[in-house]
C-alpha cells in the first residue's frame, strides 16, 4: 500500500489526475497568447492548436469515463480505502 505526500493511493491519484480539471486553463492560455501575438502571424495557430486540444481531450476523457470510473468504483468497494491516510 504505497502513498505519496498527500496520503492517497495510486489508483486515486491516476483516476483524480485523468479526470480533474482540464480545459480552463488551456483556453485562459490561449486567450493570453492570442492577445500578446495581436494578429501576427501564428496567431490563428495557436488558437487552434489549443481548440483541437481541448476538443480532443473532452473526447478522450469522455469515452473514457465509464470504464475507468467502474473500474475505480469496483477498486474502492473491493479495498474500501477510507480516507486514504496513513
């Protein structure tokens, strides 16, 4: 039963960090890289580089979903972890 510095295992970490939040910060960064390239060339890019991104990410999170949150839901049942400290 490994744990890290915030006391919870590994297959908390891996469900929280595939599923936490994802695409605010993605388009907050493109807003900004957009407004300092003011028109410039790449611009248009960068924005949707950052749109493909994002759009890639809600597909991949979302088929991915169901699969991982039973497997996660069967983990905690199976092993009932509590509050994860140690």
């Amino acid at each position: 039963m490994e744990q890290t510095g915030s006391g919870l295992r590994r297959p908390t970490l891996a469900f929280v960090g595939w599923f936490g939040p994802r695409g605010l910060p993605s388009v907050v960064f493109a807003l900004i890289a957009n407004d300092a390239l003011n028109g410039q060339p790449g611009a248009a890019t960068v924005v949707a580089t950052t749109a493909a991104t994002v759009l890639l990410s809600v597909l991949a999170h979302g088929l991915t979903a169901p699969p991982f949150s039973a497997a996660y839901g069967a983990w905690v049942r199976r092993t009932a972890p509590g509050a994860e400290t140690s």
